[in-house]
C-alpha cells in the first residue's frame, strides 16, 4: 500500500469503495422507505400531506442534528466501528417504529433512527478521504454517494407496492430487512484503518473546529447549496405522489412509486460529477449540476405525465451531480477539522431536507403543485448565485 492511501486497482480500494456502497444503500435505504408511502400513511393515520411528510422529516431531523455528535465519537473510536454501531441502532429503532401504537409515538421512533443515522454520513466521507490517494477522493466519493442514490431509490421503490397491499408498516419493516443484510456485507467488506489516529477533543476544541468552519465564508456557501438544494429535492419526492394520485393521473401509490426509478438517474450522475470535477474544477460541474436541476423541476410543470417522468430524471441527475461535489468540497476546504466540515455540510444538507420536505406541503396546500414548484425553483436559484458569487473555481 502506497503510503498516501490505498490506490485505484488494489484489493483494500475495492473492499472499501464496496464497504461504502452498502452502507450508504442500508442508511439512505431506511432513512427515505416512507416516502413512497406518504399518501398511504396519511390515510391511514388521518393526518395531511405535511403532516405525513413528517415521517421523513423527522428522521431527517435527527440525522441533522446527529451528525456533529457522531464526529467526534468516529474521531475518539474510529470510524468504521462508530458507523457499525450507528447503522445497527438504526435498525433497531426502525423496528420500534412500526410497533408504535400512535403516530407521534412512531414520529418520536423516526427520529431517534435519524439520530444513529447520523453516524454514517457524518463519518464516511472523512473515513474515505483518510484511506484513499487524495488523487481520486473525488472519484470514490462519487460511488459513496452512488450508494446512497441506490439507497434512497431501493428504499422507496420496495416499502410503496409492499405497504400499498399489505400496510405501511410492513413495507417499512421489509426495508429495514433489505438493510440488515447491507451492514452485513459492510462490516465483512471495509478493510481496516491506515491513517486513523485516534483523538478526543474538548468542548471548546470541538466548539474551535466548528466555529473556524463556520468563519469560511467558501464553506458557508456550500452548506447552504446542501441546505438549500437538498431542501427542494425532497420537497419534490415528498409531494409528487400527491399530485399524481389526483386527477387528470390518478395514479395508485404502487404505480408512482416507479417515479423513484428515477434515482437512477443520480447513481450514474454522481461518480461521473466527480471525475468531471477532477478534470475541469468543482465550481462548474457544480454550477452546472444545479441548472441541470432546475430545468428538469421546471418541466414538471408540464401537465404530461411522460415529461413529469423527464423532469424528475432530469431533476436527480443534476442535483446528485452537484451534492457528490459539494459534499467532497465540504472536506476539501476544511480549515478546523475535516471530519466537523463535512458533519456541517450534512447539518445544513438534511436540516434543508427537514424544514422544507415539510414546507413543501404547506405550499401544495396553497397553490397545487405550481406552489411546490415554485418554492423549489426559489432555493435552486439562490444555491446557484450563492455558489457563483462567493466559491474560488478550483
């Protein structure tokens, strides 16, 4: 093994590349399973759209507000044994959730598993930029966040025609099943560590790494394109189903649940973002992945469900484009810890996810889909200004 990390070809590159992939499959694989659900939950619980959105919400929440925690646990204990048993606790809470008798009770289950959650984002990103050739960071953070698109796709795609015949809870539990096996397959797969140094931190260290951050007005910017970006993107998986089950489509939640097909999408956009990023800077591919974004939110407008489909692969592509080269830029331009930088960008990344995969209902409520899509059109555009103002092109 080269001593700046392991090298592309090599067996321990592979192992962790794989070792990456599934975890990211078994997080956002449960994180995201009730979305697909959402009308079914709604009808069943007696609630409204927003109101059911919580179900994502809430465990997007918590993983916001778990992965600063969980940083500093991988820094005292190693990160992929503080991974292991965050991906673990998970599952056990995504269990207690579908015993819940009320729903907030399941809501309050929803965001204790966000909360363990957190660990994997808070943590993998760091973990691979520890281990690998700086050289093709990059690049093997583009297959992670592949991982996580398959993720979100399997989760949505097996709990939505499951749950519709059989019951959301089921759906969910079948999921969390398909997840099991995942950390499985992490834990026999990720090859040690070669270049962690175990390290604790006091409160006013941790509170110096975070802080000196935050004073990075570069990286305040790329927090808030995942805060903002991330917000929209759930907003628009969230209310979809909604809008395609009410006339002129009318459409069975099993039937929609195709829709997430689209995720594919951002599986083949994100490892080829971050090669393009290594070739030509992150500022342009990132900008370019916004625009992307825009335009494919835009065409659902278009009251044909053929170009809804388009505009939701065009969507995904775009936004996966620009996350996987925001998220590695988040490390990249860490001036007080690597591991706290990318804990920030996934704060602002799912707080984003939380505040307006919620508010997106609220604007259905008021004006249809054309609120929804209006709202998202809003926070693309000030993500991309914001990221063509103040971002160096490197």
């Amino acid at each position: 093994m080269s001593s700046e990390g392991f090298q592309p070809g090599s067996r321990s590159y592979r192992r962790l590349l794989v070792a990456l992939f599934f975890v990211g499959v078994a997080t956002f694989a449960q994180l995201y399973s009730p979305q697909g659900l959402l009308p079914v939950i709604a009808a069943d619980q007696g609630v409204s759209a927003d109101q059911a959105a919580l179900m994502v919400s809430a465990a997007t929440l918590g993983l916001a507000l778990g992965v600063i925690p969980w940083s500093y646990i991988g820094d005292a204990y190693g990160r992929k044994n503080a991974m292991v048993w965050a991906v673990v606790l998970a599952c056990v809470f995504a269990v207690l959730t579908v015993m819940m008798p009320a729903f907030p009770l399941a809501l309050t289950m929803r965001f204790l598993e966000g909360l363990m959650l957190g660990g994997v984002p808070a943590l993998a990103v760091a973990y691979l930029s520890e281990e690998v050739s700086p050289k093709v960071a990059a690049v093997a953070a583009g297959t992670y966040i592949s991982g996580t698109t398959l993720g979100g796709l399997s989760g949505r795609i097996i709990a939505a025609p499951v749950g519709e015949q059989l019951g959301w809870k089921l759906g969910l539990l079948v999921v969390t099943g398909a997840a099991v096996a995942c950390v499985l397959i992490f834990v026999l797969a990720a090859p040690r560590a070669r270049h962690f140094t175990p390290g604790r931190s006091s409160v006013r260290q941790a509170a110096a790494q975070l802080v000196g951050n935050l004073r990075s007005p570069g990286l305040r910017v790329i927090y808030l394109q995942g805060f903002l970006t991330m917000g929209g993107f759930v907003a628009m998986y969230n209310f979809l189903a909604f809008h395609l089950a009410e006339p002129p489509f009318s459409l069975a939640v099993g039937l929609v649940s195709l829709i997430f097909l689209a995720y594919l999408a951002g599986t083949l956009s994100a490892p080829r973002a971050g090669a393009l990023a290594a070739r030509f800077g992150r500022k342009p591919v990132l900008i370019g992945g916004n625009l992307v974004m825009l335009s494919g939110v835009v065409l659902t407008l278009v009251p044909q469900l053929t170009v809804i489909i388009l505009g939701m692969v065009v969507m995904t592509g775009g936004f996966f484009a620009s996350h996987a080269v925001a998220s590695g830029w988040s490390g990249a331009l860490a001036v007080a810890g690597r591991a706290q930088s990318a804990s920030l960008y996934n704060v602002g990344y799912y707080g984003g996810s939380s505040l307006f995969g919620f508010l997106g209902g609220t604007f259905l409520a008021a004006s249809g889909w054309g609120g929804t899509v209006a709202m998202v059109v809003v926070l693309t555009v000030t993500a991309t200004v914001l990221v063509s103002a103040v971002l160096p092109r490197q």
